[in-house]
C-alpha cells in the first residue's frame, strides 16, 4: 500500500451523500492511490462507520479527514487533521485539535496521523463558511502560507481547497514552486481528465470529489489523466 504521503491521486468520499454499490465498487476498484473520507456537514459517526464498512470490502487505502471529532473511529489506515490557516476563528487552527487531543491524545498512534495546513479559496464554499476563512486572498498571500507551512509550522502537507470551484493552475504552480519537503495537495471543481492532467502537473496529489457524485464517469477518468501526466514527466 501507498504512504498516503505518496499518493498522486485521491477521491474523497463525503459520508452524507449517497453511493450505490455499483459506483462505490468503481470507485474502489478504479486505480486511485486511495479513498478520502471527509466532508463538512451532516458528518455523523455512524454514517462515517457505514461508509468505511464498504469501502473496507476493497483493497483501496482509506483515509478520515476529521471534521468533527465526534465522528472519530478506528479502523482508517491514517487520519487527516486540517487546521485552517486563513481563518482568524482559532477554533478552526487549533481549538478543536486541542479538544480532541486531550481527549483521545493517550491512546491515538501519531503515526497515523496526518496534520494538514488547509487554506480555503473558494469562499462560496460550506468549510469557508463554517470556518470564517478569508479566501479572498491573492496569490502573495497564498505563496506566504505555503512558505509558513514548510518552514514555520513544519507541517507534511499545504492542501489548496477550492472546493466546488476550479481554481487556477497558475497559482498552484507558483505553491509548488516554494515548496520542498510539504507536499502540495489540491482538491476544487476537477470534473474530468483534463484538469485533473492540468492539475497533477503542479500538484503533488489531486483530490476529486463532487465529481463522483455528478458525473462518475468523467470522474473515474481522471485516474488514467494522472497516470498519463506522470508518464509524460
Ligand atoms: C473537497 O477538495 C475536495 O474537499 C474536492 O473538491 O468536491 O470540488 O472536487 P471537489
């Protein structure tokens, strides 16, 4: 199995919404570096545990993205731990880590777990909103977080959240650019193989979401696109 620090391409699963069987299995079965658990609202333990249970039918890695605490269970191959760096809320940097931290901190395996250093760019978008992020930020901005990441809280992964919105190579590739030992994970509006190639080019992992749920096929091609790029390089 991939390090999850390796993978080039991901889909992320939101537990709230629906997956006949049929595409869960294309999903699974579809090459991909792995599966994202992750979404931000209506996340429950219980609809977490359903959606685990069948993905597990599967040899596909598994990661949790924790949006809430309450929905914690053991069981993923690795837990993702956003903290939202342009949001000024601080419950959203570090407040509910914290809580979550004494609460379970004796008996988690920090192995598992991944920290990652989100910034939120589309503010349309429900974690913007949830979270207070100031995603009207430019490109200056963007490329300080991703140097604060690397160097200042020395953190494994910059994640470029565009949620529901494609966002622009040009900046992706400037992030990337200034990084060196973080890796750069983007995920917003990949809706087919070409921008998932466009995206893969700059991005060390490209995560699809929304996709799956609107057109699975064009989705499940963007695993090939990512092959394809590698190859190219
Ligand atoms: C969402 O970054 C992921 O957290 C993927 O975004 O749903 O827009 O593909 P989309």
């Amino acid at each position: 199995m991939k390090d999850f620090l390796e993978w080039r391409h991901a889909f992320k699963l939101d537990p709230a919404k629906e997956l006949d069987d049929e595409a869960l299995e294309r999903v699974c079965e579809s090459g991909t570096d792995g599966i994202i658990v992750g979404g931000t609202d209506g996340v429950t333990l219980d609809n977490v545990l359903a959606i685990l249970m069948r993905i597990r039918r599967f040899s596909v890695p598994v990661m949790l993205e924790v949006s809430d605490p309450d929905a914690i269970t053991p069981g993923f191959d690795g837990f993702l731990i956003p903290s939202v760096l342009n949001t000024n809320d601080a419950r959203w940097i570090k407040g509910h880590q914290h809580a979550a931290i004494r609460e379970f901190g004796e008996l988690m395996d920090f192995e598992e777990v991944i920290p990652e250093g989100y910034v939120i760019l589309n503010p349309d978008c429900k974690a913007a909103k949830l979270t207070g992020a100031d995603a009207a930020i430019d490109e200056e901005d963007i490329l300080a977080y991703a140097r604060m990441v690397e160097h200042f809280f020395r953190l494994p992964v910059l994640y470029l959240e565009y949620s529901g919105t494609y966002g622009d190579p040009e900046t992706v590739r400037a992030a990337a650019g200034v990084l060196h030992q973080t890796r750069l994970v983007y995920g917003g509006g990949i809706r087919g193989p070409e921008q998932a190639a466009e995206m893969a080019a700059h991005a060390d992992l490209i995560v699809v979401g929304n996709a799956l749920y609107d057109n699975l096929a064009a989705a499940l091609k963007t695993v090939r696109a990512v092959k394809e790029t590698d190859k190219m390089t």
